[in-house]
C-alpha cells in the first residue's frame, strides 16, 4: 500500500453544471478544513490526560469489549464526542463528525507511542543524563518498545532534562511534559461514506472524486452545502491494477490542493528463511549506504557466506553537506528569533521598539519555517533515491533479502553523540521505504544487531584496528580497517557490510516477524568468517566492456570545426611527423610531440620560476587596476554591455549552465553531485556449488578426425 501526491486544480458544481476554479475551490475546501481542525482540536485537548490516554492504551470501553480498529467508531464507543460540540449556527453532518473523530483518535493513538517512551525513560532515569553506562542502557532497552531509535531517546532525555531544569522535578508523564498535540487543516475522507464523498477510476491516468463542500465559510444549513466533481490526474507511480482508496484533503501555503490518495496492489509473498543469496548494508557517515553481495555455501557446520568483494557505495556526501549548513543556518534563525522575542518581552508593551523586535522575530520565525521545510524534503528524496537504488541492486543481482543494521542498536553503548549530517531520522526514513519497495518487489528486509560489526575481522574474526587511511597505519582513525592476523585492509564500511551479510545468513533460523508492524529482526548474533571469491571472467569482462562503450564519448563529426558563435574553423593542432621542426613553440614545447590533455594551454595562476620571480599568466593584465565594490548578484545588477559589444540575435550563444541542463537533463536522478554504484545485472551464482546442486562441467568437443589426401 502506498500514497500517491496529487493536485485538484478545478471543479464543476454537479448540480448546474457550474465551473469551479482553483482559487474558489481551494477556498471551499479551506473551510472544510478548518472547520476540521477546530473540531479535532477541541476533542484532543479534552482527552489529553493520562486516565485517557490509560484507557485508549487498554483497548476495551466499559464493558470490557475491545475497542474496534476505527477510529471513529471506538470514540464513539467511549462517548468521547459529546463532549465537543459544533459552533453556534454551524451546520455539520454526521458524516463530517466522523472525519472529525477519526482524526482524533489518530493523534491520540499517536501520543501512545511517545508516551510509552517517556515512561520507559522516566522509569529508567541515569544518574547522569548526559551520558549512560551499559547496565543503564540495558535496563532502558527492557522497558522500551521494539523497533525506538537512539534518536528518539535522546530526544525525549534531552525534553525531560529541560523540564527538570524548569520545574526542578521529573514530570508525572506525556500530558504534564507537553500540551496537546497541534493539528494541521485537513480533512480526512476515509471515515465518509458515499453520503458524503465517492471516488472512482475513469481511466489510467484520471479518477474523479465526487465530494459535498461548504459554499461559505459558516454553513447554516444543507444548503449552503453543494456536491462538487473533481477530477485528479493520476501520477505514473499508480498502476493500472492499484486500488483506489479515499484520499485526504489538505490546502498547503501556497494556494494548492494536495490530494493524498492511498493506492493498493497485490505483493508477492515473502519468506522469512531459506535464502541464499543476500544483500548487506552498513550505515556510514557521509556514504549513506555500503554494502555488499554474499552467498550462503556449505550445508550444516561447514556452512560458510562468500562474496565477490564488489562493493556497492551509495555516496550521499554532498547532500549531506548541504543538510548540514542548512541545519546551522535553521539554528542560527531560531536564535536570532527567539533573541528579539526575549528582547521584546523585556521592553514591555509601550515601549517604542517593542513593535519593532516582534515584527523582526515574525519574519525569522517565516524564514525558520521554511528552511525547515527544506530539510524535510531534502531527507525525503534522499531516502527514496537510496531506498530505490538498493531495491534496485537487489533485484539486479539476484537477491532475496537485504540485511541491515538495527537502528535500536545502533547506538547503544553511548560513547559517541549522534550523527551530525546524516540523523537518525533520515536513516529511519531510509529503512522504511527500502521495507515498502521491497515488499512490493517481494525482496525480505530484516534487520540484525549493529553491534561489533566494525570491531572483528571478516575474515578471520580478530579484532580490527581502525585507522585514517592505508598508508597511515601507525595512527588511530575511524575509515580505514586493518588486521594484523590475516592482513586484511580495507574501508571499515565495507568490512562490517561483510559481517553483516554473515550475520544475516547465518542465523536467519532465528528471524522474528512483529505482528502489528510486520517487520523483521534477527536478534540472536551468530559470527562466521567471510570467503572472497572471484565472478567467472566472461561475466566481467563482458561488463567492463560494456562500461567503457557506455562511458565513451560519441565520435566528432567529420568536417569543419564551426559552431553558431565563431565565424571560422577551429584550426587543429599540428600533430605527427610531419610537423617536426628544429624551432620550439612560445610555449616551449617542441612541435609535433602530442601534448597531454590535462596540461592547459594558458595557465590561469601565477607561475614561479626558478629565480623565484612570478610570471604573469596569460591572459592577464597586472597593471590593470583590479574593479573594486560589490560583486553583481544578492541584489547588485550587474554590468549592462553596450549594444555594440552584443552579438548579434539570431547569432547569440547559450550560457554554460543553460548547455549543461539542456544535455544532462536525461541523465539527472534528483541529485547532481550523488555518487552511487551503476546498477548492473549480475548472476548471483558466485563461489562453491552449495550441497544440493553441482555445476556440471562442459564435456568437451570431441575433435573430428582429419582427413589425409595423398598426392
């Protein structure tokens, strides 16, 4: 199941026949949504307490029933909505009430899972909360739920330690922590029936929703409530065989209707054992993602994993970068806002800057929002665009599964602080869309214990000592990874996704399956040695051949050299014999010896010479003043050429950026400067015959006898 993004742009009034633009349609369904969000508000903040939240955990009403899964329906069963009422004068059907209540208990049901949390860590508080000791951690790890991140529990430390500094005692639990949860303006269509909203599917690419919205902004009857017909282009993500289900409406800030249609299809069972052929990932620093292909051999005690020492690299260095500064530049907003709001407070009203200082902090707070917004949707198409790419390399080589580090796990022990570019949640985020795509690809995805898979050797099982680089043995480090055993060295990433990959096929017998949220762990550790072994060379030979022809560039045409800004032929180099001579170039060189590509005609930076006096650089006038003021753009326009130094229109030249676009376009994936291992199919038969199959050998051909003429 997934959620297609779509956009309603117009409309027709079903009765007449009349057309609704995007501007009056967007402000019908702004009041529908607003109404829903004032109406969900008021029942949230009225059941935001612990008794509550108590008896929504406990599952079952007054009568000891359980509580349906609905969740309109088990509001109702508690006789919480007649506690919120509709404004005076507000006509509101049943069936908007049910949107209401559902949304409700969403939230609420979503609060559960924080506040089971904040127990645990309550239940559980150091004695230095900064920093935790192992039995500390262990004990944490007893009473938190399956599948919480360290993130989250840092989190929430971090949230208790500031109420404790404030109120100089812990909270009693979530409700007394923090206030009722905000609720956006939307308006959820899944808790309607056909009284009040029907979907359909008209085509491949179009569904038409059919949907009763308010004609003003304080509806005093039904009639001031009208049936509209919208019709949503499908995006391409939503096949012909999916499942439309009732979406959900949501105005944005910038005048749009967001559509969230949920879409289902079919998946192909997956198992949870019997693999032989997996996919090992290991969570890095700026490489997102390392991992490798391993194949489990053998039979019984003499079962062992071997690999093709194929890394796969998913380099997410500078999107990470780029998540960084914005991360600071998000602080130094939220600092700076916060500063004229204490400055504000400060002053009091009649002063005459106070005005001014909340008017500058409401412009920081604009400015904080969306750089937040940035950072949101850059860690979503970064997760997507590395969930896909893994999906697709195991599907490309042949494997069922893919392992991963447990993010519960990851950080356990404490000693370091959490990672500044890539969070925990942009990896949780990673880990759930490669659980999605894998399911519809009927690919198994399980998680195994992070723990010690960068301490031990692959190979040989001894410990590893961590260094900065391979010519740098002598000094302590964190990339590189060497043993002094069996004299392994190599990247410590690509080292623990082998022990990774073993991990995971040694003990799948002990994969358990989580019967709410389907997700698969290995908790039991067993450790094996990983073989490195060699893919046949017709195999790669065919692939590196294939690679250079994809990476050569095309053949220039023959012909003169003229392109649309020049008025003549480029004049090429003299080159060969034929051009020898005793005389040298004023560049020094001697005419007719090939030059290298990677040595520029005019150097563009000051040369020393052996004297140590500098030479100037081609091109360059030194005696020129240098121009001096502000540099063109940020606001400064730049230099206007006269006419006569234009060229002329039909004859005028395309930027570089423009060129650059124009002929990477097909080539883009969403990043420019992401680097990731080419998807390549390759067979997965790699190493030792396991024991139920052999490979036959080829009989060879048997030589014809040759014929013997006598003249």
């Amino acid at each position: 199941m997934a959620t297609a993004s779509c956009t309603a742009f117009r409309g027709v009034l079903e009765g007449s026949g009349e057309r609704v633009g995007q501007g009056l349609l967007f402000e019908r369904v702004g009041f529908l949504a607003e109404l829903s969000r004032e109406l969900t508000g008021a029942l949230v903040a009225s059941r935001w307490d612990e008794a509550s939240l108590d008896v929504l955990a406990a599952g079952v009403d007054e009568r000891g029933e359980v509580l349906p899964s609905k969740g309109w329906m088990a509001m109702r069963r508690l006789n919480w909505p007649q506690d919120v009422t509709p404004p005076a004068g507000v006509h509101v059907s049943d069936r908007v009430r049910r949107g209401v209540e559902e949304y409700a208990a969403r939230t609420l049901r979503l609060a559960l899972h924080r506040r089971s949390i904040v127990t645990a860590v309550l239940a559980a508080w150091p004695a230095d909360p900064r920093r935790r000791s192992e039995a500390e951690w262990a004990a944490l790890r007893k009473l938190l739920p399956a599948g919480v991140s360290g993130a989250e529990i840092r989190n929430r430390t971090r949230q208790i330690r500031a109420y404790l500094a404030e109120h100089g005692c812990l909270p009693a639990g979530l409700c007394a922590l923090e206030g009722p949860p905000q609720v956006a303006p939307q308006v959820l269509l899944a808790a309607m029936d056909r009284q009040q909203v029907t979907l359909q599917r008209v085509d491949e690419t179009t569904a038409r929703l059919r949907l009763k919205l308010p004609l003003c902004a304080v509806p005093a009857s039904g009639r001031d409530w009208a049936w509209h017909v919208i019709d949503i282009r499908l995006p391409g993500t939503v096949r012909v065989d999916a499942v439309l289900h009732t979406p959900t409406l949501r105005p944005t800030g910038a005048g749009r209707i967001a559509v969230d249609l949920p879409h289902s299809r079919p998946a192909p069972p997956v198992k949870a054992s019997g693999h032989t052929v997996a996919l090992g990932f290991d969570w890095g620093v700026n490489t997102l993602l390392t991992g490798l292909l391993g194949r489990l051999t053998g039979k019984g005690q003499s079962k062992r994993v071997a690999t093709d020492g194929r890394p796969l690299v998913f380099d997410a260095t500078t999107v990470s970068a780029a998540l960084h500064r914005l991360r600071g530049v998000r602080e130094h907003l939220a600092a700076k806002r916060d500063h004229y709001r204490a400055l504000a407070d400060g002053l009091g009203s009649p002063h005459l800057r106070w005005g001014e200082h909340l008017d500058r902090a409401r412009v920081l707070e604009v400015e904080h929002g969306r750089v937040c917004a940035r950072i949101r949707h850059l860690n979503h198409a970064l997760a997507w665009a590395a969930a896909r790419w893994a999906v697709d390399q195991a599907r490309a080589l042949g494997a069922s599964v893919l392992y991963l580090e447990d993010l519960a796990t990851l950080e356990a022990r404490g000693h370091r602080r959490g990672n500044a570019r890539l969070s925990g949640q942009v990896r949780g985020m990673v880990a759930d869309a490669i659980r999605h795509l894998g399911a519809g690809a009927g690919i198994a995805v399980v998680t195994v214990p992070a723990r010690g898979t960068s301490r031990l050797c692959p190979g040989c099982l001894a410990s590893l000592t961590h260094h900065p680089a391979p010519d740098r043995l002598a000094e302590r480090g964190w990339k590189w990874a060497h043993c002094t055993r069996c004299g392994l060295s190599m990247d410590r990433d690509h080292a623990a996704a082998r022990r990774i990959v073993s991990r995971g096929l040694l003990a799948q017998a002990h994969t358990t399956t989580d019967r709410a949220t389907h997700t698969r762990t290995i908790r039991t550790t067993v450790d094996g040695t990983v073989t490195l072994v060699r893919r046949p060379k017709k195999t790669t030979r065919r692939l590196r051949r294939q690679r250079q022809a994809e990476q050569a560039p095309p053949p220039r045409p023959r012909g003169l050299k003229t392109s649309s800004g020049k008025g003549r032929p480029t004049p090429g180099r003299p080159t060969g014999p034929g051009h020898r001579g005793s005389r040298r170039t004023a560049l020094g060189q001697v005419p007719g010896h090939k030059t290298s590509r990677r040595m520029p005609d005019v150097r563009t930076v000051p040369a020393t010479t052996p004297t140590g006096m500098v030479q100037r650089p081609a091109g360059h006038d030194t005696q020129a003043p240098a121009p001096s003021g502000p540099v063109p753009g940020h606001g400064v326009p730049a230099h206007v050429r006269p006419e006569e130094d234009l060229p002329p229109a039909g004859r005028r030249r395309l930027s570089r950026r423009t060129c650059r676009r124009r002929t990477r376009a097909a080539e883009r994936t969403g990043f420019h400067h992401l680097h990731a291992t080419q998807v390549h199919p390759l067979t997965p038969r790699i190493g030792p015959p396991d024991g139920n199959r052999t490979r036959p050998r080829r009989a060879r051909k048997a030589r014809k006898p040759q014929a013997h003429t006598e003249f």
